[in-house]
C-alpha cells in the first residue's frame, strides 16, 4: 500500500477484522468469470421462486434481454411475506422519522398486513395486473407500501419525485397512462406543510379539456392541511385501504413481468420512461445490497437517504433492502431541520451502522463543519457508502475520517436508473478502494473503457480516458423506454451498434493500476446533487417564459452539487432587462416549470449566443466561459467576437 502521510493513504484495505466477517470474498470474481450463468443463477437462488427457470440468460433479441425464462416469482412476497413465514415477522422493517419528529416503527408483521390492505383496495378499485399506477409522495411509509402493494398486484408502478411541477407529473401520468395516483394531502418542508393533493389536481387540469387515463387519486393524510376535493374521484387511504383485510395471498409472476417505469432526463427535453422488470431486477438488487453494504440481517441498522423518487429509492429503500430482512431508518425530511444535527442525532437513536448518501450531502456537511458530526457518538457506523455522482477524494477522505472514524470502509457505488442496481464499486471486505475511484466491475459485472472507435483505451504509466461501455448484459437492465424502443436502441445501444455494447454516457478513466475513475456525463445532461437533468428541459422552461427568445444552459463544476447549472439567454425585442428582478422570475419559472433542483445557479442575459455556421449551439465553448477557463478552439464560430459580449454580461 502506498501513502504520503499516515492520514492522507492512497489506497485504504479493509482491516482484518472486517474482512474476515464479511459477505463477499474475492472468490466471487472468479466463480463469476468461471462460469457467468451458474453465477447469476446462484444468486438468483437467495430468493424465493414459485417456478424456477428454464434458462438463466436469452439474449437472441439483443438489446432486450431475457433473463431467467419462464421462472415465476413476486416481488412482494420476496420482500415480506417470506420473512413473516420463516418466524421473523416481530423484527422491525422500518425506523421511520417524520421531520416534525414524529415517528413509527414497523415490523414485517405490519408490513405484510399493510400491504396486504392496499393490495385488496387496489383489486376493489378493479385494477389488474399490467396496469399503471402512479405514485407522487414524500418519505412517509404509505409510500413504501403502495410500491410494494403494486409488485404484489403485478400494478407497474410509476414514481414521481414529491418535488417535481404539477406539469412535469402530468408527463409522466400521460406517458405511462396511469389509471390510479396516490399522493398525500401534503408534505413537511423545514417545519412547513406544502400542498402536494393540490399540485395533483393542477396536473389533471392542466391541459384543459384533454382527458386523462386517471380515475382515481387516493390521498394518506399527512399534514391535515385542506385539500381540494373531486367527488367519485378522490378517497381518502385511512377510509378505504385503513377498512380493508390484511389477509391475501401473493401471486407469482413472470420474471419479465413489467415491474416499474421510472422516468429519466434524456438529452431531449421529453423524459425517459426506464422500464424494469421483476426477477432480473430483484436478483440483482438483492445480491449488490447483500455483498456491496456486507448487511447483516437481525444486526445491522441500514439507512439509504435517498428519496423513492429516484431509482436508488427503489433499490436500496424498497427492493434490495426489504428482500434481505433489513432493519433501515427513513427519514422524511432534510438534513437540517430542525438544525444540522438531525441525521447525527438520526444515527445516534437509532444506531444505525451502513450509511448511504450523496456526494453532495458530504460536501454540505463539510462546509457545515466537522465540529457537528464530532458532537455526536458515531461509533455504530461501520461501512458509508457514496452514490449519485463522482465522489472527489477530499470529500471521500472527509467522509471517512469526521463520519467514519477513520476506521469504516466506503463503497462509492456507479450505476444509473437504466442499469437498475449497483455495476460498479468496491467490495468493502476485499477491495483496497481509492479515494475517488469507483475501482472494478461487480463479480457478475463486465465494463470497458474505450475510445470513440470502441477500441479499448490502453494502460500504461498515464492514465488512459474514454467511455464508459457495459460489454455484457447482467440482470436488473432496462428492458426498454416505455413505448418507444426505437428511442431505446438509439440513446443507449446505436454508439456501439457494431459491437452490441450499451453507451453509458459517461466518461471514465483507468489508473496505472487498472482501476476505474467515472469522470461524468459527456452527453447534454447535467448531474446536480446526484440528479440528471437534461439542458433541453431547462432550456424548454426558460423560453416558455414571454420574454425569452433563446436560451443555452450547460452544467459547470460547483463545490457543492458536483454540476451548478449556468444558462445564457437572449431576450426578445420587447423585453426589457431589468436586471436582477429578471433573473429571479426566470429562476423560479425553472424551477415551477420542472422541480426546485432545476433551479440554475447563474443565469446570463447575452446579445448573442456563440453558434456553428450549422446553427448549433456550442455549449463547450459556454462551459469553459462559466467555469472561468481559456475558451477551446472557436474557429467554427459564425462570430467569434461573441465572447467579448459574453464576458461582459458575466462581469
């Protein structure tokens, strides 16, 4: 192992007591590079199957796969009824902490007879398996219970970030043509009830008299704030699923059975409906969450602070978790309400042990400063995990050191809401991690770096960059975008059509040592706090507003979110420049428009954007102009004096 001081190593090894209890061992590499079928087919044995496989892998209409053909199993069944049966129904599922401070503790034996309740009301209401549901809560247990209600029912369902626009949610109902939402009456923002039935409402009428597939909005009560009310349409959870049996018997299901439809930026403005499916999906889920977390089922305190509006929320909340008997924390709220201390003081009741968080989040804490976290006693932790976004090895060594105690190991796990569940991370009890890195694929997992003709990029004493390729197809992949697949085959599949490789749009690089780095996005999609948006969308928002008649946005590097969104816009002939009361209307018409995450960092009113002689906008160029750098070739430029005008606005 190579270090320059005894607290700034290159490369940290798990200790040798950790190692020696830990889930994973490096065998699993070699069993899985022995024989790849039989690999995947043992860890699709941790679960419960109603009907086993024929086949473990059809790849003959590449680039969607099937994975364990004609097997049968249900998703809920996996997650709670299995555990209830095998006498472990009294250990608790769920630490659930709402921000006020009010909070609940609920076992499997809860959780089986909720579920239960909502899968008979949602058979009442007459939905039938393949139906879409969608589901726009905060963190509050009905959410988790909705989710796996739908998987029990074999209900695809669609969730929608609490926080996106009434318009955006609209989009995403319309797309998936869901027959049912569930919200809540409201949610808590830093001590304040914000309407979330209402925002539902605003959705259905958004477009006048165009018809929705929506017949009904079922509403938890969570706030009791007043709600508008639609007769026939609306009802109220406690009334209707609180009434119902907590008696039924799960299904099973085709492992191919569409499990959920999850929407993603794409570098157009319209979003991507990401379908998953059910036993590739869950195998996966729950093998990354058993060997990648090293969770101990009956020990281990787990909490994942994601919100189940992003697919970590589905796979390290719900699915991963749940099918491997997990006792985890859910905490509805932010990290500092009512103060900076909440998830120390979270850790600290709860004694949680494997902490999962953003990036970002890291960054926020250090600048809130170590002296919070060091008034706590962290001593339960003992592994951290980073997802969303590249970690930058000050934050990663921060992390360890003020969180960790120095002594915890941190997994900073890659993958997408398109590849489902973890691909890329270190094993916790075998891998020496780097700093920054995000080191080798998963035992099961193949990647490449290549160049832009696919060859591999080649090692040598410097570091070698690329693309980030998957060469192989592994369990929890997309099987497609919902009703588009031409959409499909070209964002992902069409770059390395030849050689049947998926694209991740990310750019990476290997070490000396062959061990990967995720360098980001390389496409026109911005990563803020771990959340991709595209500059289409926000470009879209800013020219809806009247006096806007063109608009560039590109992510700049920011301490905090990893990307902060910088756009440049041209005002219409009627428009007048009222300075800083003009940015702040089209701030908040982003952030209406989409979802306060949107919301730009920097916004630029220019007399002209920097374009080809084609017409096309070149946002490089813009990037270098907002992260203060020497501006890169512009001898395409129509107007290369553009610039000047640029800088100017900016100063």
């Amino acid at each position: 192992m190579t270090e320059t001081t005894a607290d700034h190593q290159d490369s940290y090894p798990p200790s040798p007591e950790f190692a020696a209890t830990a889930n994973a061992n490096a065998a699993l590499y070699g069993q899985a590079e022995a024989d790849r079928d039989k690999f995947w087919s043992t860890q699709a044995d941790r679960l419960h199957w109603h009907e086993r496989w024929s086949q473990v892998l059809d790849w003959s209409d590449a680039p969607v796969a099937k994975w364990f053909v004609d097997g049968k199993l249900n998703v809920a069944y996996n997650c709670v009824d299995r555990h209830v049966l095998a006498g472990h129904g009294g250990q608790v599922a769920i630490h659930w902490e709402g921000e006020p401070g009010d909070s609940r503790d609920l076992t499997y034996n809860d959780l089986l007879a909720e579920v239960s309740r909502a899968a008979n009301y949602f058979t009442e209401l007459g939905l039938v398996a393949g139906d879409r549901v969608a589901i726009y809560m905060p963190m509050v247990p009905e959410a988790i219970i909705a989710m796996l209600a739908c998987a029990r029912l074999g209900l695809t369902h669609s969730v929608v970030f609490a926080g996106f626009s009434p318009t955006a949610l609209r989009q995403r109902v319309d797309d998936a043509e869901a027959r049912l939402i569930i919200t809540t009456d409201g949610q808590w923002r830093r001590g304040k009830p914000a309407p979330l039935k209402e925002a539902v409402d605003e959705a259905l009428y958004a477009n006048g008299d165009v018809p929705h597939s929506v017949e009904h909005v079922l509403v938890v009560r969570r706030t009791e704030i007043e709600v508008p009310w639609t007769e026939g349409r609306d009802l109220w959870w406690h009334e209707t699923v609180g009434q119902a049996s907590p008696e039924h018997e799960a299904q099973p299901f085709d492992a191919e059975h569409p499990l959920f439809i999850l929407y993603t930026s794409g570098t157009t403005g319209k979003p991507k409906g990401i379908l998953h499916t059910t036993g590739g999906y869950l195998t996966q889920a729950s093998y990354t969450h058993h060997n990648v977390f090293d969770h101990k089922a009956g020990h281990d305190v787990y909490w994942c602070t994601a919100d189940i509006g992003w697919v970590t929320g589905h796979t390290y909340i719900v699915y991963g978790p749940l099918s491997n008997r997990t006792t985890q924390v859910v905490y509805e709220g932010t990290p500092n309400f009512p103060d900076e201390h909440r998830h120390w003081n979270i850790v600290e009741k709860y004694g949680v042990s494997i902490y999962y968080t953003a990036p970002t989040l890291v960054r926020t804490f250090m600048k809130w400063g170590r002296e919070i976290p060091a008034a706590h006693d962290l001593s339960s932790l003992r592994l951290l995990g980073s997802v969303g976004e590249p970690i930058n090895p000050e934050a990663w060594r921060w992390y360890r050191d003020v969180i960790g105690g120095n002594r915890t190991p941190i997994v900073d796990t890659w993958w997408q809401t398109e590849t489902g569940a973890i691909m890329i991370s270190p094993l916790p009890g075998v891998t020496a991690a780097k700093p920054g890195a995000a080191m080798t694929p998963l035992p099961g997992i193949s990647a490449k770096v290549v160049d832009e003709d696919g060859k591999p990029v080649r090692l040598g004493e410097t570091e070698a960059n690329g693309y980030l390729v998957l060469d192989q197809p592994w369990p929890s992949m997309l099987r497609g975008i919902w009703g588009d697949m031409d959409r499909y085959r070209a964002t992902y599949w069409e770059r390395y059509a030849e050689q049947g490789w998926y694209f991740a749009g990310d750019g990476a690089k290997l070490d000396a040592d062959g061990d990967l780095w995720v360098l980001g996005r390389v496409d026109d999609v911005m990563n803020v706090s771990g959340h991709r948006i595209s500059t289409a969308e926000v470009e879209s928002a800013l020219v809806g507003h009247s006096g806007v008649a063109e608009a560039a946005v590109v992510g700049a590097s920011d301490d905090t979110t990893g990307q902060g969104i910088v756009a440049f816009v041209i005002l219409t002939a009627e428009a007048r420049d009222t300075g800083a009361g003009l940015v702040d209307e089209l701030k908040a018409e982003v952030a209406r428009e989409i979802s306060p995450i949107a919301r730009p960092r920097e916004i630029h009113v220019v007399p002209e954007l920097p374009k080809t002689r084609s017409g096309k906008i070149m946002r490089r160029l813009l990037r270098d102009v907002a992260e203060g750098r020497e501006l890169g070739d512009t001898s395409t430029l129509v107007d290369p004096n553009v610039f000047e005008a640029i800088r100017a606005s900016r100063a």
